[in-house]
C-alpha cells in the first residue's frame, strides 16, 4: 500500500515540475488587441459611434489606444485580473476585464468629455 502512495506523490512532483518548466521557459505572451467602439455619453446614450483600437501587454505593463488617427501611449499603466488602465497626455482609459466595458475621458481646461462603450478581442494581431 505504501508503494501506490509514494507512486502518487512522484506523479505530482513530476507534473508540478513540468508545470514550472513551461512557465519559466521565458514564452512571453504577446500583446493583446481590443477592438472597442464608444457608444454613450453620459447625458446622451447612443449617441456616439466611435471606433478605439486597443493594445496592451500584461508583461511589459504597456497600453496604446488610437482613435481618429492619434495614437495614444498610456503612462501609469495598471492591468489586473479586473480592470486595464492608463493615462496619456489628455485622455485617461478605463476597461473592465469581466464585461469589456469601456471609459474613455478627455481632459480639456475646464471639462471632462466621458465617452463609455464595449470592446471585443481582435481577430487581428497586435502590432
């Protein structure tokens, strides 16, 4: 009886071990690309159309956004199991992990634009 236990516990080790090979093996996982489209201001639901392509990489904490041409390089990156965000120089950007939901805010001298919209993965690769 003795044996089947010690059989079990070299089953575990080695598959433990094998586990901890692949992920030290140094496989980055490539950045990731949203496609997201803002639809609602907060005083006026539906009234925005506006296609943002995201791209972010959850090793490197980098975040990139282009919207209407610009292209935007997102500081003070943060990307946990929950949420994705960052600030450029005008613009902060808020996903939602879970649902994809999008806030999109743009600072001007005296107001705040908040844009809100849904992102969906990218059937393109990342750039």
């Amino acid at each position: 009886m003795a044996v089947c236990g010690i059989g079990r516990t070299a089953k575990v080790i080695v598959t433990a071990s094998l586990i901890s090979a692949a992920w030290s093996s140094g496989a980055a996982a490539a950045p990731l690309q949203l496609d997201c489209v803002l639809t609602d201001t907060p005083a006026r639901p539906g009234s925005e159309n506006r296609p943002v392509t995201v791209v972010y990489d959850e090793d490197d904490k980098t975040l990139t956004a282009e919207a209407a041409g610009r292209r935007y390089s997102f500081g003070k990156v943060t990307i946990t199991y929950i949420a994705i965000g960052g600030q450029a120089d005008d613009i902060s950007l808020g996903i939602d992990r879970s649902s994809l939901g999008i806030v999109w805010q743009q600072y001007e001298a005296d107001k705040v634009n908040t844009e809100y919209g849904h992102c969906r993965p990218s059937a393109r690769r990342a750039e």
